[in-house]
C-alpha cells in the first residue's frame, strides 16, 4: 500500500483502570503497547481513581480524560465530557453513567436484564450530540461497531471484565485517516491477571 495508506492519527484508549480501588497498578503491558503503537494522544474514559494514573500514561502523550462514577470518591476534578476535533472528524468523550439516577437504574436493569448496548447508545448520543466517534467505558464490554454512521467505541476495562467472555483486560486504537476514515481495534493485554489486587504472571 503506498504513503496515502498512513493515518493521520493514532489514538490510544484507555478505560476503567480502577487503581488503586480494584488493582494496585497499570497492566504491566499497556504502556510498552501504546508506545509501540505510536499513539500521539491518549483518551482515558473514566474510573480512573488516582491522578498518577493520567501522569504515568502523560509519559507515552498527552491525555484527555473524563471522570467516571468511581471518580469523585477519589476527588478526580475532571470534565464529564469532552468533544474534539481530530482529522476533521467529531469525537466525543464520556464515562458512559450519565446522572446518579441513570446510574443506578442501570444497575437494577443489569441485575434483570444483563447487559445491553442499546441503553448505553441512549445515554451517548445525549451526552456527545453531534459526534461521529463516541468513545466511552463504565460498562466493561468492549464495544466496536458502528450504528447509524456514528462509531460507538468502549475498548473495555484496561483491568478486568464483568463478563467471562470479556476476560482479558484490554485497551483500544483509533486511527483516523484522510477523507474522514476511522479505523477502530480493540486489543488484549496479555501476560498478566488480577489476583487479589496486583498483577500477577498468567500461565
């Protein structure tokens, strides 16, 4: 493929680390693999849970973060939302739990009703009106799929899943391209596991 093939931009995505509240540090993965990839910014979306989280990532390339509903415990003063601008293209940014009521609503309606994207969609497209990239957590399913042509896109939890078939911890790329192309990928991070709040080697 030739030099048009290139993106403009590569984004990193990073969401629900939950340190120190459920893992005491970074998947130990994570940064070498954003390096690798290149990424010239990074999108954190919330429940985050300490500052150094942000300064440690800070050290790949400036990141854009949002705060999740674990957050305010941990005093973390940071937007709900943020919309931005890369290669032409709209990209919004949210936690994905809107209000403390949807919060828990969605709690009751998970326990009934296990998880479903169709409630979340709600909750972004009023969150992040206008954007053609949505990217967002809370829920710790990845997500990649596009809808109506706006991109919904939730690498899933960088520590740990909800559900056994989300196992592995993951994080996300996002490559733009001239012409408005958006290319999305949700990643493992392998070589390591959750075991009672470090990371320990995966056999």
């Amino acid at each position: 493929m030739g030099p048009s093939a290139a993106p403009i931009a590569t984004l990193g995505v990073v969401t629900d680390t939950h340190i120190p509240d459920r893992v005491s540090n970074l998947h130990p993965a994570l940064i070498p693999r954003l390096r690798a990839a290149g990424v010239e910014r990074i999108l954190h979306a919330g429940d985050i849970s300490t500052r150094w989280v942000l300064d440690e990532l800070a050290q790949v390339a400036p990141v854009t973060a949002v705060q999740g509903n674990r957050d305010w415990l941990y005093r973390l003063e940071l937007p709900k939302t943020v919309q931005f601008e890369v290669a032409g293209v709209t990209v919004g940014l949210a936690h994905g739990h809107g209000t403390w009521f949807t919060y828990w609503w969605d709690k009751f309606e998970y326990v009934l009703l296990g998880y479903r994207f169709e409630r979340y969609r709600r909750l972004l497209e009023r969150s992040c009106p206008g954007a053609r990239v949505i990217v967002y957590g809370h829920t710790h399913s990845a997500e990649n799929r596009w809808e109506n042509g706006v991109l919904y896109f939730n690498p899933g939890s960088a520590s740990f899943s909800f559900r056994p078939e989300d196992a592995r911890p993951t994080y996300g790329l996002l490559r733009f391209y001239p012409g408005g192309r958006v290319e999305a990928e949700i990643l493992p991070l392998e070589g390591a596991k959750v075991v009672k709040g470090a990371w320990k080697a995966r056999p």
